[in-house]
C-alpha cells in the first residue's frame, strides 16, 4: 500500500524564557488560582483575597522584593531595619522593622490568628507564581541580620513559623486574579499563639518565591493594614441559666475551634456575668469552612446540661452578623460532671 506524505512544512520555534511558564511536577499544598480558595499548611491559612483599597494610609509594606538581574529565577528576603542580605528594596519605606502591636489579629472559629497580606506582580504570559518558603520569627531588637540558608535561622534564632516544617510544603498564587500593583493577593494567617503576648516584640518574615513559578515582572510586597482586612463583624452572645431561671455566673463559655469537647490552649473564652450573659464580638466572617463556630461550656460539678450541645454556628457573608446561644443546666447529685457537655 502506497504511504501518504505530507508536503506541509514546519518551522522550529523557540520559547522565549521570561515567557515560559515552569510548572512544578509536585502538585502544590494550598492552590490558590482560583477565586475564594484558601487552605491550611502548619496550622496557618492561606486565602486568596479579593482586591480591596490598600493604598498608602491602608497598608503598610514592611518587605518589598525584587529578583536581582534579569535571569534571576528566585527572589527571597526579610524585614530588618539592619543591614539587608538579599532581594529587599533598599528604601525604609518598603523594607522594614516590624513590631507585632501592629500586625492586625482576627478571630476565626475560636482561634485568633495574625493577619497578613501579600501582593504580588507577574506579566501576564507567566501570572503564576509560588511561594515556597515562609518563615517568621519574634525578636527583641529591630535589626537582626544573618539569616542562615542551610538552617533556617535569623541571626541564630530559630522560627516562631516553618512552612516546611514536617516536609516540604508550597503555595501556587495566579496574579489575573487581582491584577496591578497595591491591590493584594493572598492574606496569611498565622496563630497568635505563635508570637507571644508582646505587642512591642519585634516580627521578622522571610520568604522565597520562584522554586516552582519563577518571578516574571515587577516585585513582590509584604504588608500589614491599619485594621484587619478580613470581616470580622460577627458576634455570639448568649445566657447560661439554672432550670428554674436563675442566672449562673463565672461559668466558662468557648468557642471549640477543633470540635473535641475541651478547651485548648490557644481557643477563645469568655465567663458569663453576674446576670449569667456572655459575648464574643469581632469575629470573622465569610471565611469559608474555616468561619464556624462551636459554642461550648465547662459546667460546675454535678450540674448537667439540658439538651444536646449547640449546632455549628457558620457566618458565610461579610455582614454584620449576630448569634444568640443560650444554655440551661440543671443539678443532679448522682451524675458526675463532665468539663464540657
């Protein structure tokens, strides 16, 4: 049988570098490519943000990036007011110290967590970029130096926050979902449990990009905002009584942030008032799966609760939202109590 041959000719083409994309052959931890997503590495969340005004007065930068040369493939760097070691933007309006104080705390399912937000810059031909390394430290000084590549350490000090902490761990940001400069792309949060209690410690965030996206244009910038940017309009305020209508003071009402019935070090609570009332205001909304709250209490000896334990409260939209959880107990000597019904 007689073989056809094409007579139509090709010509090679050659794809320029600062056009090409460089996939990674890992699939990312978190992918945020897409609008709304969000997801959880060690503990911290990461969640694409939807453009908001973050102009000067809004936001202040504490570390701005920029890969150094045109074939530079990776760009990486950290706050100081010290000498600067890596891809920071030189000026001290961009680049640096930062004390926790100023770092905005919101409260998402019982558990309060630091806020920040990263904007990033990509041509449009390459929008995607990784962030494959994040590390935060807490100091007592504005200008610690030294940070170690081998270790991971910030002048000898190991990190309040390891992305990579257990294995090594990314996150894939696509900038066509906010495009432009100064409108943010992802907010970060990380536990305040992480940081201590000092509002006048000092916050130190390295982090790398490019090792799976490289950098195509423009810089990449760390910030925080004079409030929090995240909705956390939100409140639960209730009642704990006896059955017979009594009021029931310094009880212990939580919000079960890991739904295992006890109060852990880092969930929030609140002790009911001489009229048996309690509240918890500021918290966030709209946060996915993430903004559920379960309301929870630890009862006094012998009593037990009426009823069966509150459902999850969700607050899905970035309103002005209130929930009201009451709770009835009752004194039964013949039952041993329980720390939380």
């Amino acid at each position: 049988m007689a073989q056809l041959r094409s007579t139509r000719r090709f010509s090679l083409q050659f794809e320029s570098l600062e056009d090409r994309l460089t996939p990674s052959s890992v699939a990312p931890d978190v992918d945020l490519t897409t609008r709304g997503a969000l997801g959880t590495i060690n503990q911290a969340i990461f969640r694409q943000f939807d453009a908001q005004p973050t102009g000067t007065g809004v936001i202040d930068s504490f570390v701005r990036l920029q890969s150094q040369g045109a074939k530079a493939s990776v760009e990486h760097g950290f706050n100081t007011d010290g000498p600067l070691q890596f891809d920071e933007n030189k000026s001290r309006q961009f680049t640096h110290a930062l004390r926790l104080g100023d770092v905005p705390e919101v409260n998402i399912g019982g558990v309060k967590y630091r806020e920040f937000l990263l904007d990033i810059n990509q041509k449009s031909s390459q929008p995607y970029l990784s962030l494959d390394e994040l590390r935060l430290y807490v100091g007592d000084a504005p200008d610690w130096t030294n940070y170690d590549l081998l270790n991971g350490t910030l002048a000898g000090h190991a990190p309040v926050y390891n992305l990579d902490e257990g294995g090594d761990h990314w996150v894939k940001l696509d900038v066509r979902l906010n495009p432009g400069s100064g409108k943010g792309d992802m907010l970060l949060y990380v536990p305040s449990s992480r940081f201590g209690s000092d509002p006048a410690a000092y916050v130190y965030l390295y982090s790398k990009f490019g090792l799976n996206y490289m950098p195509s244009a423009g810089f990449e910038e760390w910030a925080v905002a004079a409030s929090s940017l995240t909705c956390d309009h939100a409140s639960i305020t209730g009642a704990v009584r006896d059955i017979d209508g009594n009021p029931m003071s310094d009880i212990v009402i939580f919000l079960d942030a890991n739904d295992n019935g006890v109060l852990d070090a880092n969930e929030q609570y609140a002790t009911t008032d001489a009229a048996g009332q309690y509240a918890f205001t500021n918290l966030a909304s709209g946060v996915g799966a993430l903004s559920t709250y379960r309301v929870r209490q630890i009862l006094p000896e012998g009593y037990v609760q009426l009823g069966d334990a509150p459902p999850p409260i969700s607050f899905a939209l970035c309103t002005d939202l209130a929930a009201v959880v009451d709770f009835i107990n009752y004194f039964d000597e013949w039952v041993d109590s329980t720390p939380n019904t």
